[in-house]
C-alpha cells in the first residue's frame, strides 16, 4: 500500500511539473518587443497629456516599447526635430508624430522613412499628405458641419433671424478652415452669406476669444449665433457675452474639442450649446496599435484614419444626433 | 444525513464546537459567498449600460431581477427549511445559484441582455433560499446560548465578501473593459466583436462564483454531521390568523417594514449607482470608479463598527435618526456638488446606512415577543425596496442628470429618518425586548 502511494504520489508530481511546463509554455507566446515614439506639440494643453498617457497605456498593454517627447509650444518645430534624431538613434523603429509645421519638418520625416521608420502623423497633417505612412486625425469638416447643423435646427426652433459670429483660428491653419468650411456646410449657407456679421481670428486663445467677441457685440449687439474653433474661444466669448449682459437662452453658442473643463463648466450647465467632441485617444491608441502590428509583420498602416467625432449636448436638436453631457464627462480628456 | 440533537457537554459553551467546525467553515464560506455575488451585481449596471448602449432604467433591471428574485424566493425557502431541513435548504440554495452563475455562460454566447437577467434572476433565487436557510443553520450548529454570536461570526464574513465581490469587478472586469471612445470609430463587427469581449469578461467572475458554490455544495453534501441542536422538522408552528392583524395594527411594526424597504432601496440605489456618479459626473476611468465602490463597502464596514459601539451610547432611534439626517446630507451633496465633493459625499453615505438594517430590525420587532417570529419575515421581505427604487433612480437619471438621480435615495434616507423621529416621539406600551438578532439580509 505504501509503495502503490509512493508511485501514485511520484506520478502526480510528474504530471504537476509537466502542467506547470506546458503552461509556462503558453505564457511564453507573448508577442515581440518593439520600440515605437510619440512626439506631440506641447504639455500645457492637456489634450496632448491625455494623447500621451493613452498611449503610454496602450504601449504597456501592447508589450510595446514607447519614448515619448514634446515640443514647448504648437509652433515648436525645433524640439520636434531634434526628438526625431534622438528617437531613431535609441531605435524607435516607428513614430507617432503631431507636426508643429506641416512643412518644416518634412526634411527629417523624409530621412527617417528612408531609414526604414514608419511614421503616422496624428492631429495635423503634413503637405503633401504621403510624405508620411498614414494620418490620424479628427475629421474636421465633419465636427464643423456637426456644431453648424445643431445651430440652424436650433434657430429654427428659437424662431431667431441668424446673426452669426464666427471665431476662427488663424489664416492658413487646415484644420481650422476646415471647421469653418464644415460649419457653413452644417448651417447651409456659404462664404460671405449676410447672415454672417462677424468673422474674427482668435488663434483659439481665451483672452483674444473674449475681447475679440466683446469688439463683435459692440458694433453688433443682435449677435444671436456664436460659432468658435475651440473651447478655448467659446469660453472667452462665453465670458464677454455675459458681460454684455446677452440673453443666453436666445444665444446659440457652439464649438469644437471636447476638453473636460468646457464640458464640465459650460455646456453641462448649458452655457456651451452644443461642442464637437474630437479623441485624441483613439489618435494614441490606433496609432500605437498600428505602428506595433506593422513592426510585427502585420499590415503597414496607410492613408487617412478618422478618428471621430461626437456632438455633446444637454439640449438635443431634432434630427441631430448627439450624445448626452455624461458621455462628454467620461470621455473628455483633461481633468 | 439525520439532523440528531447532541449531548450538552463541554463542547456546548463553545461557539463552535469541535465537530462542527468543518460545517461552519463550510457555511462561512457561503455567508462570503453571496455577498461576493451580491456586490459583483452592483458593478453590473454600469456595464451592461456600456455594453448594450442602454438607457440607465434598462440597465438598472439588473437589480430588479436580483432583488426580484430574493423578494419571490424568501417564502419557498422557508418552506424548503420546514419541510425538509436547513441542510436541504442550502444545498438548493448553493445548487440553483451555481445554476444561475453557469447560466452566464449561455447568456454570453447569445449576446441578449435578457439571458442575462435570467441567470442573475437564477442566482439571486438560489442566495435567497441559501440565505434563509445558512442563517438559522449557523444558529443550530451549537448550544442556543452561543446562537447569536455563532451567526454575527459568520455574518462578518458577508461584508468580506462583499468587497471580494467589488474588487473581482473592479480589477477582472472595469479596467479590461473596451474604452468607449474607441467604440466611436468601430464598424459593426468590431462592435459585435467587442461586445462579446466584454461579455466574457462578466462571464468569468461569476463562472468562478458558480464552481466555489458547486464545491461548497459537494462539500457540505458528502459532510457527515449531527447538529446538536436542531430545528423541528416537517411542520413547525404556523403563524395563527391573528398575528398578521395584530402586526399590521402596531404602528412601530408597520411603518418599520417601510422604514425597511426604503432603507434597502437606498442602499441599492448609493451602491448601484456609485460607479455611474463617478463615471458620468466627475469623470473618473470605469477602473477608479470601481475603486471608489470598494471605498464606499470599506467605510461601510469600518463604520458598522462605530456604530455598534455608538448604539452602546446612544438610543437606537435617536442614532438612527441622525444618521438619516447624515445620509440625506451626503444624497443633497451629490446632488449639487458635480465634482470630486460629491462622490466623496457618495461614498461617506455607506456611513449613514451601515447601521440601518439591523437598528431598524431590531426596532421594528421590540415589544413583538413571539409575533416576532412572524414578523422578522416581513421585515426581510423589505428587500423588494432593492428591485423597486433603483428603477426610479434609472429613470431619473435618464430624465434630468446623473447627479439628480440621487434624489431617490435622498427621500428614501429621510423616510427612514422620519421613522426613527416616529419612534422617539411614540414610546411603546410593554416593552420586551425579543433579543432576536438581526440577518444578514440586506442587501451587501
């Protein structure tokens, strides 16, 4: 009886260590360690800290590598370049990069392609658009036209006569002519339409947004539709509006990002109508999940991506389609 | 297995005696048990309204078919325990839930929420009859003299299991979960595909729940015991005709069962809802916010603790009565505080409701003598305020804003509030104290 527990006793502990063999084995089929880069524009706006740190996630999630790098400002076209060279030499085989020019860093994405780097541009797009992989970004036009077919079916409701105030960012930016383009598409009307009073650039700057709207109201106090590139803008010109003392429930005032301070302090209470929320997220995660599958062997990412767009609102337009303020909240990014 | 009364010896003082220790583990671990199930559903709401794109009344059903099914369960069970024994009981309890929780298996394949309720409806039904069966168990497992603390003993593993059941969620589940951004810029198979990756996600939690009950069932099954001090078997007295009219005319007694009912639908409602607050109001990851559910049960437990020293020092009622107050302030707070104070308030609200169930029991059934035999059956049956009022908060929340939907429990707090100021303003003729203890019925 002894000697039968014994060998029952030795056959166990073989089947236990062959188990454990064969599960260590499963274990091992993990997925091969690349080394990828993000360059993003700068670390005051948190929509860049939220791009990083999805990232980040995504990177650990994917076993993947991930060196990280930012310019000081949106125009810092020297830190970018020099976060180029410093990434290929630590190997980054793969680079996630927000062009701070569209153009002057095409000479040194050139030469990292050249050196076998995939690149995708994320946000911003370069001139031409195939001077890199592939381009991640919000579609725009399409977050303009949202906001502009929000306003005209709530003006039609208010019975308002348009007065329409458009905040701009600067001449010769792409993404914000395509917003306004989107937004004239979205309200149905075109350039240079009489309803339009006002159009001012605010380089998407609060201060500028609220003195630039304050000039608005005082040659054109029936201003009863304010359109503006960003949230940055709407909140300044959210703060002269108040100032001037305008009725705000007869005001349509719309914009574009999707940042967790303007959802939270301006449209939850209904001050921001309407906003088209953008996912710097999903720019991130896709790209890094892209970059990772290619360098694994999988598909070379190529041509454009949209990464989406929402209409958040707590006061749905019909025939709109938004999402309610609660899902602005859990999926703005900042804090 | 005979149920055979044992010889008082020795062994008898003892909470738990020798030769029972191996049943009492074994019931312990299905006192853990059901409150791992109970809280895991908690965190179910939050995502199944992700997972389904649901309103948050539809998702909110979730608790109607838990809570549901005990309500509905808690009479059969008490059948099953007269009829046939406490062991019977729970091992239909412990075989139906595993039922329940294997039910996610299909439930997970088919992709349709309604399977899903139904296995939570199976799962619930079997901890209702395990419940109603484990507690009297628990207390003839010994002398009646050690009853009491033999059943607190195991109750305090309830709340352990409890925060086991939030914490499965909060790290197999939350964190895994497909980001809702992502789902954006999906096409309809990635969706499809994503939906059936978060299902198994929910799916593997509540599998591991239905083998833990499948062992423990073999377990107690194939467990040779005597209960030394067992239950009469096959009848047991009937409540006479005049007890339920003489229940319903006690003001103290009537309006405690609705003090109940509103303090368990206030508990389900704070605790459903603490992940969706933290989520859609302050903006917190589904992982943090399942975080600051597992806060909500720790304050939950620690305060219990508190309180039963402060019931030491001050009167049940009056205590009651300033908790309520405490409770109403936390709702009011969450309320219009849309940020980090009001999910703080959220949470501090388990300290107001950790010492309603058993002060409202135990005020409810004072002075009843054996009518409180009776009545302790109503005062469990109160549960239905758990499948009942989180619907309404679902449906405010839907109508107005996350933050407001917390209004329910607001008025559910002040109600029971408003039953511990009855009290302390009515004082009862002939007092007896029935020295009954409270179950571990609600609903953590």
């Amino acid at each position: 009886m002894t000697v039968m527990k014994k060998y029952l006793y030795r056959r166990a502990r073989v089947l236990l260590l062959a188990g454990f063999a064969i599960a260590l084995g499963a274990c091992s089929g993990e997925d091969e360690s690349v080394t990828i880069g993000l360059i993003t524009k700068q670390e005051v706006n948190p929509y860049w800290v939220t791009m990083r740190e999805v990232a980040q996630q995504t990177a650990k999630d994917n076993n993947v590598t991930l060196l990280t790098a930012t310019g000081t400002s949106d125009v810092d076209v020297y830190s970018q370049q020099a976060a180029l060279k410093d990434m290929i030499a630590k190997g980054a085989r793969g680079i996630l990069i927000a062009p701070t020019s569209s153009t002057a860093l095409l000479p040194d994405i050139e030469a990292a392609r050249r050196q076998g780097v995939l690149v995708i541009a994320v946000d911003t797009p370069v001139e031409p658009v195939d001077a890199v992989d592939a381009y991640f970004a919000t579609d725009n036009e399409a977050a303009g036209r949202l906001v502009g077919q929000y306003a005209t079916v709530k003006a039609q409701l208010l019975d308002l006569k348009p007065k329409i105030a458009m905040l701009d960012l600067a001449p010769g930016i792409s993404s914000g002519e395509a917003r306004h383009r989107g937004f004239l598409k979205g309200f149905g009307i075109t350039p240079g339409d009489p309803a339009i009073v006002a159009m001012v650039d605010t380089e998407g700057d609060r201060e500028l947004g609220e003195s630039r709207m304050a000039e608005i109201l005082a040659e054109h106090p029936d201003v009863n539709i304010v359109y503006t590139v960003n949230e940055p803008a709407a909140l300044g010109a959210l703060a002269a509006l108040q100032d001037a003392g305008a009725d705000l429930d007869r005001t349509i005032l719309v914009s574009i990002d999707g940042g967790c301070r303007a959802i939270k302090q301006a449209v939850r209470p209904g001050d921001i109508d309407a906003t088209a929320m953008q996912f710097p997220q999903n720019m991130a995660r896709e790209g890094v999940r892209a970059l990772a599958s290619a360098l694994r062997g999988g598909d070379r990412p190529s041509g454009y991506l949209n990464t989406g767009v929402e209409l958040i609102t707590g006061d749905p337009a019909p025939g709109v389609k938004s999402r309610d303020v609660a899902f602005g909240v859990r999926n703005c990014w900042g804090n | 297995m005979a149920e055979m009364a044992d010889d008082d010896g020795p062994e008898s003082a003892r909470i738990v005696a020798v030769p029972m220790r191996i049943p009492f583990i074994l019931l312990v671990l299905c006192f853990t048990a059901w409150g791992a199930a109970a809280n895991l559903t908690d965190i179910l709401v939050g995502v199944f309204r992700g997972i389904f794109d649901m309103s948050n009344f539809q998702s909110s059903l979730v608790q109607s078919a838990y809570y549901g099914a005990y309500f509905l369960l808690a009479l059969p069970a008490g059948f099953i325990n007269n009829r046939y024994g406490y062991k019977t009981g729970v091992l239909v309890g412990l075989g139906l839930a595993a039922v329940g929780g294997m039910l996610f298996l299909p439930a997970s394949q088919i992709l349709e929420y309604d399977m899903f309720l139904l296995a939570l409806f199976f799962l619930a039904a079997g901890l209702s009859i395990l419940e109603t069966s484990a507690n009297p168990f628990v207390i003839a497992m010994g002398a009646e003299s050690t009853g009491t603390q033999r059943l607190n003993l195991a109750q305090a593993f309830n709340p352990i299991g409890a925060n086991i059941g939030v914490l499965m969620g909060a790290v197999f589940i939350l964190p895994a979960l497909t980001p809702e951004a992502s789902k954006v810029i999906m096409s309809e198979p990635e969706l499809l595909a994503s939906q059936q990756a978060d299902l198994n996600l929910v799916l593997k939690p509540y599998l591991g729940i239905a083998v833990a009950l499948i062992l423990i069932w073999i377990a107690i099954m194939f467990r040779r015991f005597e209960l030394p001090n067992p239950p009469a078997v096959g009848g047991g007295p009937a409540a006479s005709g005049n007890v339920a009219l003489r229940l319903w005319n006690n003001r103290h007694y009537r309006y405690g069962v609705m003090a109940q009912f509103f303090n368990v639908a206030a508990q389900t409602c704070i605790w459903t809802f603490t992940i969706l607050y933290a989520q859609d109001v302050v903006g917190e990851s589904p992982e943090n916010a399942g975080w600051w559910l597992q806060a909500s049960l720790i304050i939950f437990l620690f305060s219990r603790f508190l309180m039963v020293w402060l019931l030491g020092v001050f009167r049940p009622s009056r205590l009651l009565a300033v908790m309520a107050a405490f409770g109403v302030l936390c709702c009011l707070t969450a309320m219009f505080s849309l940020n980090l104070v009001g999910l703080v308030a959220v949470a501090a609200a388990s300290a107001s409701l950790s010492l309603m169930f058993p002060t409202i029991y135990g005020m409810a059934l004072q002075g009843l003598g054996d009518d409180a035999k009776f009545g302790s059956a109503g005062l469990v049956m109160a549960i239905l305020g758990g499948a009942i009022m989180p619907l309404v908060h679902g449906v405010v929340m839907d109508l107005s804003s996350p933050a407001m939907g917390y209004v329910v429990p607001g008025i559910c707090l002040a109600l029971v509030g408003a039953y511990a100021l009855f009290d302390l303003r009515n004082e009862r003729s002939g007092f007896v104290d029935t020295g009954m203890p409270a179950p571990g019925g609600e609903a953590s």
